[in-house]
C-alpha cells in the first residue's frame, strides 16, 4: 500500500482502443442464460424471463471524487466500482444478471493499471454471478472515470420500491453500520503518516474490518433471497450509500410517512465504537451520516416481525409513522430529534 | 458561436446533488408503457414484451477527446450525445425505447449550463421516443464527462449482429458519408479565425449540412421500421461511428468473410465534393475514415436487392466475398487496394 509496485508499464498507446478493449476482456465468460450475446456488437442483447422485469442502474466514478488511488488499489477499486451498482439492483429485491463498464483513462496509467481494474472488476462478476456484457474504454484528459451500468431481474409482483412504506411498518436494516466511513479516516490517516515518512508502515491491525469495508464492499446479494426464503415482501426498501439518515429520509418522502428511529437499536460493529472513542467521534452521527455501508434499509408489516427476529442480518431500528409526524431519531436519553440529511461528502468539510 | 453567453450563473453548490438531479429532470416525462418506474429509486423498472428481447448499449463522451465546448453549443452536445446511443441500438434492428444518462461536472459549470445540456438531451428524448430514466449526477475535478446508456426492444427473431454476413451478400450503407467529419474541419478552422479576432464573425454559409451533421447528427432509426416495411431482414448490421474502414473490417471480422467495396458507389453529398476541392482533401477517404457519420451499413441476400434499389436512403457499395479473397476497395481507376482501419482519430493526428 501507498507504493508504487508498476515494474512494467505497457502505454496504452501500444494497444490502441480496440486492442486494449480486446486484451482487458479477453477473459470474460458469459454464464447468464439470459445474456443472449455479451461483448463484442453495438449493443449487448439479453432475455428476460417471462412475467420478470428488468431493473437498470447506473453509477459514475470519478478519480479525486470518489477514490483515492494513493490507498486504494486498482483492483479493489475494480471490485468495488461493481458493488456500488449491484447493491442498486437487490435493493429493488432483484437478481443482479449483467453489467456494463465504461472507463475513462488517462496516458499516466499503463496497460498494466488497467489489467489491475479489470482484474477486480472480474472477481466481482464472479462471485455475484453476473455476466459483464458490454462497454467502452476511451481516453481521459485527467483522471479516471469508471462508469458501471448494472441490469437484474426480478419477478413483476416482486419489486420493491422507496415508496411503499405505510404506517406501522418495521424499519429493518442489514448488516451493521459506519464501518466504511471510519475505514476511510484511518486510510486518511495512514497516508498522512506515509507521506511524512515514507518508511513508515502502516498500522491497520486493530481496523482490519473498517478498512476490508471500505477497500472492498460487499453488496447485499443475499437478501432479497432470504426475505423470498423467509417469505417477507418488504413494503419498501433502499441501499444505504450516503448514510442512514439520509437513505431514511429519501424512503420517508418517497412513502408520504414519517418514522421514528432508535438510536439504542442501531447496529455498529465493536471496531466502529472502539474506533470512535479512539477518534473521539460520536459512533450515532458516523452510522447515521458515514455512508459507503452498501446494506440494505427496507420496512416490512409488523405481522412479518415474527419471520424475521430471530436472523441476525436483520435489525429492526425504528417503525414508520404518519407523515404529519415527522422523521425523528429517539436518543438514547429518550429525547426525540429531527433527523437531517447531511451525507458524508458534507461531513467531510466540517 | 464562439461566445460566451451566460448571462446568469447559478453555482451548482446552490443546488446541492439531489437538488440539481431533481431540478435538472423535474420535465421528464414518461411515455413508453414499457417504463414502468423511470428516475427517482434505486434502478428503473422496465418491462419486455412477450417474445422482445432487450438489447443495451453504453459509451463514454469525454470533454477534450470527444467534443470541444468551444465550438460544440451545450444543447447540441446533450442531443448528439443521446444520437451516438440510439444509433448502437438501432444496429441491432431494434426500437429504443429507454436511456440513462449519468454526468460528471466540474464545478465551472453554473446550473444554466446543465440545463442546456438537459435540454438538448431532452428534446432527442421526445423525438427519439425515448423514456429518459434514470442516471447519476456527480462532480469533476477537470471536464464534462457525459455516460449514457440505451436500451432497445425487437423481437427475438429480428435481431441483427455483425456476424451474419454471407458470401455473396451485397452490401449497403444508408445516407452519405464523411460530412461530419469535414464539419469538423470548418469548425476548427473557424475556431482558429475567432481566436485570431474575436470580432470575426464565422463563415459557415456553404457548409451547413456538414457543420449540421457535425453538431446535430440524427440517429437513423428509420431504418429498422424501413427494413421491416421492406420485408428485409439483413444479414448483418453496424454503426457508422468510427468510418466506413474500420467498420466494414468489423463486420467482415466478425462475419468471417472478406469483400469487395467499389470507391464510384460511396455515397457523397455535393458539399462534402465541394469542400474536399477546397480544402484539398480526398473525399474517398474522408468517407471511408471520416467518423461520426451515425448512418448504418449492412448485408443483405443478393435475392432481397429489388426490394430495396429504389430507395434513395439506401445504396449499394459492394459485396461479400469469401474471408481468403480479404477485404478491398475498387478504385475508379479499377484497382484493388486493401482496406485499412486508420480511423478518425488516426487520421487527425496526421
């Protein structure tokens, strides 16, 4: 980490647009009975499933926006680039089924770099099962830009949308969170340390979780399966990529209801408040505004609580309330405050 | 032209991401019955017809190495950016029906420029017929990096790939070529006169429809409802986008055959002859490595010719030929000569 490993360098120049396309996707496998041809035409072309819909998103990268290339390795980046869009897709409640990748790249990376991407971006499409049909690589003025669109597939009486939770309702979320966030700011600090004394070593024994959740996500492929398996229908749901208050929010308005919030209900790994003592940060506002967490946050009928209770991916945090009621966090001392919207791009300029 | 006419100048920061997005795409309107769920969750929710397949397409515009906002008006970028899709997907014979566009944008553009950029956008949605449905919008550190993807529909059995060309096929392209890139030419000369006085105004009278099918090419998605009226079904299908060469080298390739491309059949408007003598250009291989052209080139069996000679949008230039006979041009002069991909790109740097 914070090295420079490039022992060859092949310019991209060498290959020129189609050779490099040729040489980056040489490796892709189609495994997808749905992707009817991959890359390699205008356009891919795939088959959808009767009484199935497609779901489609698309998310943009930007070099010194989104990643830091100084501790964020190529191929975790590739990896990552692909869970940023996938946790779109199961946040509908569908199957991720085929991506495409558009790159952006300037000369300072040689094809190498590049294979690097790839190289995640391709164990990313293995390990979710999804087939990479297409795309573009063109030159960049500056930096690079990683484009991903990501296609699934979902029975039509399935969907779920942002706007149909209702009064009463369960909020649930996966998994735990803050942990991204916190991974960033000893990332921060390591390099700060690496760039006053180059011989340093970077110390991440004791973050070991916050950094594997920030270097390399997991999208939550394994949920929209086992609420089908634990026979739950979420009446609303939404990826938690800005941070929970705000994913609330956005799932609140968008269902014309208000929601109360639990902070004693919000789950945070050991690492995060041993982090946040450490830091001195407040673990409530880091789960609440960190963002990058890429779980899962959807509401479900009260009468489902009893087919849900017992997994531990899935914690109830709060239930949804009429919209004249407003969105509000319960602190732990019992005291009732409006929730607000900062994202963690705001957080970061403070 | 040439000027800057920003009157107004909102900071995007006014907006803030969510603000801008909703601000930016509070016209959108959805007309496809296919749309079921088009901006504002977490993917678009699209439904396929019974025996339809999908087809997607995707492609990166970067500022500096695709378009020059000098001479390239905002609104013109935004319709031409949608045209490059639409053209992917109506090569495969298909109807598009959906696009999502995602921007990244530094922080020297005002609100009132994406708006002009949205505006054009727009309007190639409405008469395209397009659901404009989902995207991203996020910051830049340098330029304008504009991400689109489109979708299409067309039935299981209609869908033409660059593979199917057979010995013998004939082969066609529709429209003329090489005007776009001679508009190029003008621009970049009239650009280099402004820079030397501002006061001078462009001379753009006996150009129009080059410096038109630069700045606003038109996707042909007439063609696959033609071909259909037509009772043709072509043996394979490309996009005219990087020169009549490369892409007829592409569909060979992929086709395993070879050809024979006649130079007296390549179609030429009168002012892309006219602007060749001017500018001391060949046409022949303007149009072959030219680019930009949006038109179609494709094969048809020998049998389908009287149904298509008639028409004035569609011309033969040559035939199929087995893969060993390779892939020529026939001069006027009667010679034969291999054909070369060199592109536009290529050529620009010579």
């Amino acid at each position: 980490m914070f090295e420079n490993k490039d022992e060859s360098r092949t310019p991209i120049s060498d290959l020129g647009e189609f050779g490099l396309i040729d040489h980056l996707t040489k490796h892709v496998e189609i495994k997808r009975s749905s992707t009817i041809k991959g890359i390699g035409d205008d356009a891919a072309v795939i088959n959808s499933e009767e009484e199935r819909v497609m779901v489609v998103s698309t998310d943009l990268l930007v070099e010194g926006v989104h990643f830091d290339l100084s501790y964020m390795p190529l191929k975790h980046l590739g990896y990552k680039a692909v869970m940023v869009n996938l946790s779109d897709i199961y946040a509908m409640n569908a199957e991720a089924t085929q991506i495409t990748v558009s790159l952006a790249v300037s000369n300072r990376f040689p094809v190498e770099a590049l294979e690097e991407l790839y190289s995640g971006i391709l164990t990313a499409t293995k390990l979710y099962n999804v087939d990479l049909v297409g795309g573009d690589t063109t030159s960049s003025t500056s930096g690079l830009v990683i484009s991903i669109t990501a296609i699934g597939q979902v029975a039509s009486d399935e969907v779920v949308y942002r706007s149909g939770a209702g009064e009463n309702d369960l909020l649930v979320v996966t998994g735990d969170l803050g942990a991204a966030y916190l991974g960033l700011q000893v990332l921060e600090r390591e390099k700060q340390v690496f760039q006053a004394n180059p011989n340093a070593q970077p110390e991440l024994d004791n973050y070991t979780y916050l950094v594997e959740r920030q270097l390399k996500p997991e999208a939550r492929k394994d949920i929209p399966k086992l609420l089908r398996d634990l026979d739950v229908k979420p009446t609303s749901m939404i990826d938690i990529s800005d941070g929970l208050s705000s994913e609330i929010i956005h799932l609140c308005k968008n269902s014309e209801v208000g929601c109360n919030l639990y902070e004693d209900k919000i789950p945070l790994d050991p690492q995060v408040i041993s982090t946040c003592e450490e830091f001195d940060l407040d673990s409530t506002t880091i789960a609440l505004n960190g963002g990058e967490d890429y779980e899962l946050l959807f509401t479900i009928k009260t009468e489902d609580f009893p087919k849900i209770k017992a997994n531990p991916n899935l914690t109830v945090i709060g239930h949804i309330t009429g919209k004249k009621d407003g969105m509000h966090l319960i602190t732990r001392a019992d005291t009732k405050i409006p929730l607000i919207a900062r994202g963690w791009n705001a957080m970061e300029k403070e």
